[in-house]
C-alpha cells in the first residue's frame, strides 16, 4: 500500500488525482476510466493496449521502488487516454485499447 500511495503523491505533483484501494494482497490506483495501476510492492504495472492477434490485453510495467518515474509514464498514458477522447461520462470502448 504504502508504494501505491508513493506513487499517488507523485501523480498529484503532475496535478493528477488518483484514489488508493487496497486488498488481496495487490493496491490499486484509480487514475481514470480504463487507467487502473496495480502495484504489488514490487512492480506497478497498468493496460496499455490490446493485442487483437492474441485476443489480450498488453500491459506495461515499472518497478515500484521508482514512482517517480512510474508516475510520469503513467501521466503519459492519461494524456493519451484523455485526448483520445475517453471520459467518466461516456466510459471506454471494450474494443479500444485504453
């Protein structure tokens, strides 16, 4: 809990709010509609895509004890989700990769 939380300090410096949940062993940060980070004290890692040839999600990822750096990738995938138009009143596409 305590990287999440890292790592959520390090998204409000760049003025993104994100909300910190934590169970079964895994935290999550809720940054926006389609943008989950979960961090198991070791890794962060979050959807980046979907790899329609596989029929998966792809992910990346980023070790926990570097939020700093984390964050700032984080808040690109934000700006692209924010750009491509994703929002909390129209949702994500299932299709779309967010």
């Amino acid at each position: 809990m305590d990287m999440a939380e890292s790592l959520q300090a390090e998204l409000q410096c760049v003025g993104i709010a994100a909300d910190v949940h934590d169970g079964y062993g895994l935290a999550l940060v809720s940054v926006w509609v389609g943008l989950v980070v979960w961090c198991d004290g070791e890794r962060f890692w979050w959807r980046i895509g979907w790899d329609d040839r596989r029929k998966r999600c792809v992910y990346a990822w980023h070790p926990a004890l570097d939020p700093s750096r984390a964050a700032r990738r984080v808040a690109f995938r934000y700006g692209d989700l924010r750009q491509a138009g994703s929002s909390p009143e129209s949702g994500p596409d299932p299709k779309a990769a967010p």
